[in-house]
C-alpha cells in the first residue's frame, strides 16, 4: 500500500522531512523544559500535593496560592 503511495509522488523526502521537523521540536521542547531555569517552578508545584488543605504557600519568586480541597 506505501508502495503504491509514494510511487506517483515527487514529493518523497517530504515524510523525512517532517520526521527530522518534529525529532527537533520534541527535543527543544524537552531541552526547554528540563534544562530551562524553570527548576523553582517544579519545586514549587511538587510541595502542592503535600500543602495541608486551606494552606498558603509562596514560591521563590513571590507568588502565594491559597489551596483548597474541592
């Protein structure tokens, strides 16, 4: 079936293409993520679970989040 696809196609570097496009979004994406400064964000955002219900908690840039159980 791919065979018969790709046969009448002039196009056919354009599947490698878009393959190569979206590795290198996905690893920028990843890098951004996990290489950024965003660490004090996700330590902020671990401790959530643990925070006591009604809590108010500051992350290091300032921010307070008042938790509430729903």
């Amino acid at each position: 079936m791919w065979k018969q696809f790709y046969e009448g196609m002039d196009l056919v570097h354009l599947p490698l293409f878009t393959l190569l496009l979206f590795f290198a979004v996905f690893l920028g994406v990843a890098a951004w993520v996990f290489l950024g400064r965003r660490g004090q964000d996700y330590d902020a955002l671990a401790r959530l679970p643990l925070a006591e219900p009604g809590a108010v908690t500051s992350d290091p840039r300032g921010a307070r989040t008042h938790h509430e159980r729903e």
